[in-house]
C-alpha cells in the first residue's frame, strides 16, 4: 500500500464514530476498511456514516457493522476510462485500485478524472486572435495571403536564416526537402532513428531506402560514431546517401559540430528536422539553421502551433523560391493552369499563418516555461538516484518540449507500470519514440549502432518516459503529476 492511502485505512473494529471524525478531518469523502494486511474489507463513505448517525447507531458499533454492499473495486490494469465508467454506473466518485489478491494498491477519484492532464496541449493567447481577426476581415482565408507572407520573414528573422517557405505540415517540409535535395527513387538517406515516424516517411514517398543511424547517450541524439562507420559502408559500397536527416529530439539540438563535418567531409547536404525543437540553441546558434535546409513544425503538440503547419527554411533562396512552386501543385506562371512536373497541395493557409504569427511573439517566454516545468520535476525527484534525466550538455539550450527521463532497468514493463499508474490518474504520459529500425514498416533497413553492442535508442526507447510538459501547465496540475509518479517511481524502483 502507498504511504499517501495510509491515513484514510481503518481496521475493521474501528468504533463508526471514530470514523466519522476522520472522514471530516480528511475530507476525503470515502474511507478503506482492511485487514491486517491491507485487504480491503468495505469502503466507508460519508452516506454510510451520515446513515449512521440519522439510525441513531451506538457510536462505539465497529464500522465492519455497518450495512454496506460489496465494494465497487478496480484492478491494477484499469484505465481512466474503465475507472470512470464504474463510477458512473455505480453513481460513486471513489474507486479504490486492487491487486489480485485485494490488497489496496491505489484510490481514484472522480475529480481528477475530469481533469485530465495532457502530454503537451497547445497554449494560445491574445496575440493569435488579432491576426485572425483580421484574415476573416479582409477575406484572406483560402491559402496564401499577407500573414503567410510575414510568418515566413517572421520567422526566418527569428531563427536567423535567410528564406522560408510556409507549409501544411513539418513532413510537407521534410518531403519538399528532399526533393529540393534531389532524392530520388533508388537513392539512399540516411536518418536518425529515434524519431517519430514522420521524420523518415517522406525517404519513402521519394522512393529511396532509409539507413538509420543510433544515438549518442550524451544528448540522445545522432551518434556522430554511428555517423561515420554508415559512411564509410556506404562508401565501400559504392552508394553514398543522398542526404542525411539529423533529428533534434524533445527539443534539443544535436551535437551539429561533430556531425555536419562528416557530412561536408563526402559532400553530402544535411536536412536538419528541428520539429521538436524550435526556440532551441547549440553553442549561440538556432536550431533549424546548420543544415543545407531545415524544417520545423507547428502541429498542435509543438511548443507554437498553427494547429497543423510547417516551415523550411535555407539560406539559400532559390530552393526556398522552388518549394514554394512545388507547394503550389508546381503552376507554371501562365494565365491559365500550366503543369510542368509534378506539384503537391502544401502551401498554409492565411489564417493558420495569423495563428502562427501571434504565436511567435511569445516562442522565448513559452520555451522558459518549457524549461521551468522540466526544472520543477527535476527538482522534486532529485533523492531517487535511479532516475536520470534527458541530458542537456554545456553550450546547449534545449526547449525542454518534452520533460524525459530514463530509469535504472532494462525491462519495458517498468516503464509501462508508470505510465498505467499516471493514466489511471487522467495523467497521459508516453514512452521515448520507438526507434524507426524497430518499426516493423522498416524492417530490414541497415541501422549502425553507436558502438557495437550498443544500441543506445532501444535502450532509451525501453527505459524512458516523456511526462506532461506544457507551457500551460498549472502548479497544481504539475504537483499531480509529481505525486503519481513518485508514488509509482518507488514501488518499481524504490
């Protein structure tokens, strides 16, 4: 039994009125009847006792006395869902938690069911309504327009690249990247592996191969040893990439020092996938700038959002000026409708640029709350020596989008038994991103590891844990969290 269920646990001959004084002194609403072992018995709730008190039953009764019906219990695996229906078909607003052999393991109530506490919900502001006020106002709502127009020069001043090319998603861009790269069916791209899927999609609709390379443990992103031994295969083997796809992971940039070098060192360009990690920093610099070009995205998840968006940027203009045909189905400058090559449906609307636009204006204050919520959960956990949090090395400033954490095991359902105790609280929590020479859509791609025997994204991958992160997130909301996961840190790791 957790410490925190232990105040509201009596033994069976507990006099009904003894009880009672508990139940207002706790405030709690529902009180646990267990054995010696900590079985449950019943559950006491204030209609229990204020049935007591209107029967005008002795006092000293034992609460095992009481009437009751059996108790409405759920077991380990259930999930908020399952736990709010119980309540509801049994019109209760506590459901306590059991173990298969009944020992009281948790409580779940009601109010924190309809609260629920999410992974990274989008935060919006004032700023965003003027800009779409204004689209609606002057009828620019189909796409393109004025806003889409500034979010690009925006943006583009914000990170400090020269052109960008405002877009439906962060794939969009990816896949217009590799093209403007000149990816081409038959061609190798090397990626990082650990990475959501929509990083390394687009290799496919070029009709290349993807090769995956691992991670580093210092910043868990691209190994820049796993780097060099796919290079020097590739090379042996006569098909060097056409690109290579460096990934910034939950918000932090890769070691862009180490590994742009080897890149340049046999002449292949760099698509950086800076997703996650707009607002970051390496050593002074923006993410999203190193590489040939650089893509970000404003998905409802990521720290700004248009609600679904995208952004390439380069320093060099003509590909920016070219994804943009491309974007737009590839018309050809004529009156009437000419094609030339094929094009594709990806430019962004108006009005999610006037969202994206208000957005912006608040990226630093949204990446130190980001950093404020990473800093707090670091801070409460900080006695369990078997946690370890994503690293963040010097001369690097991570947007924290994602606060991540590994433990001291090698076996996945450690990690799943935290995520099942956050979720049974309304808590959504997710593993570490299975790495893409996991997936089953890739088998059979090469993958080097970042030293042999050390595949550190599956290790990552099994042992890892992303926690609720928004900018929005409340003190209270956050103190939750903080609870449930300690509570379910030491009954695994404790």
């Amino acid at each position: 039994m957790n410490d925190s269920l232990t105040p509201l646990c009596l033994p069976p001959d507990t006099p009904w009125g003894e009880a009672l004084a508990r139940l207002n002194q706790m405030g709690s609403g529902i009180l646990l009847v267990v054995d010696a072992s900590g079985r449950l018995l019943r559950t006491v709730t204030d209609g229990d006792l204020r049935r007591a008190v209107l029967a005008a039953l002795a006092t000293q009764m034992p609460v095992s006395a009481l009437p009751t019906k059996p108790p409405v219990v759920a077991d380990e695996n259930a999930g908020a869902e399952v736990l709010l229906r119980l309540m509801d078909m049994h019109a209760i607003d506590h459901v306590p938690v059991c173990d298969a052999e009944g020992h009281v393991r948790d409580l779940v109530t009601r109010r924190e069911l309809s609260q629920r506490i999410w992974l990274s919900s989008p935060h919006l502001g004032e700023e965003e309504t003027a800009f779409v006020e204004e689209a609606f106002r002057t009828n620019w709502i189909a796409p393109l327009g004025p806003h889409v127009d500034a979010f690009e020069k925006e943006l583009a001043t914000h990170v400090g690249v020269g052109h960008a090319a405002a877009l439906s998603s962060g794939t969009a861009a990816i896949h217009l990247g590799l093209l403007l790269l000149h990816v081409q069916p038959g061609d190798t791209v090397f990626c990082s592996s650990l990475t959501f899927v929509g990083s390394c999609n687009p290799i496919l609709y070029c009709g290349a191969q993807p090769v995956f390379i691992d991670s580093e443990p210092d910043t868990w992103n691209m190994s820049p040893a796993a780097l060099e031994r796919a290079f020097a295969w590739a090379k042996a083997a006569g098909r060097l990439p056409r690109c290579v796809i460096i990934v910034n992971l939950y918000g932090q940039s890769a070691d862009m020092d180490a590994l742009v070098p080897i890149c340049d060192r046999y002449g292949v360009p760099v698509l950086e996938d800076a997703a996650e990690s707009l607002g970051a920093r390496y050593k002074g610099r923006a993410s999203g700038t190193w590489g040939r070009v650089g893509i970000f995205s404003f998905n409802g998840n990521k720290i700004i959002t248009t609600s679904g968006g995208g952004m390439l940027v380069s320093e060099d203009a003509e590909l920016i000026i070219r994804a943009r045909k491309l974007a737009t189905q590839a018309r050809e400058p004529a009156r009437h409708y000419e094609h030339k090559e094929t094009g594709f449906n990806y430019r962004m609307s108006n009005v999610l640029a006037g969202i994206g636009r208000g957005q912006l204006r608040v990226l630093e204050q949204r990446v130190a709350q980001r950093r404020q919520v990473f800093e707090r959960y670091r801070a409460a956990l900080s006695d369990l020596s078997f946690v370890h949090w994503m690293p963040e090395p010097k001369g690097w400033c991570s947007t924290r989008w994602l606060s991540c954490f590994t433990i001291d095991a090698y076996e996945p359902t450690i990690g799943e038994a935290i995520m099942r105790t956050l979720e049974r609280h309304s808590i959504e929590a997710r593993p570490v991103w299975k790495p893409m020479h996991l997936q089953p859509l890739f088998a059979g791609a090469p993958f080097f590891a970042h030293a042999p025997s050390e595949d550190v994204a599956q290790r990552l991958f099994r042992t890892g844990v992303c926690l609720p992160s928004g900018s929005n997130m409340s003190a209270e909301q956050q103190d939750r969290v903080i609870e449930h996961l300690r509570r379910a840190l030491m009954s695994v790791g404790g």
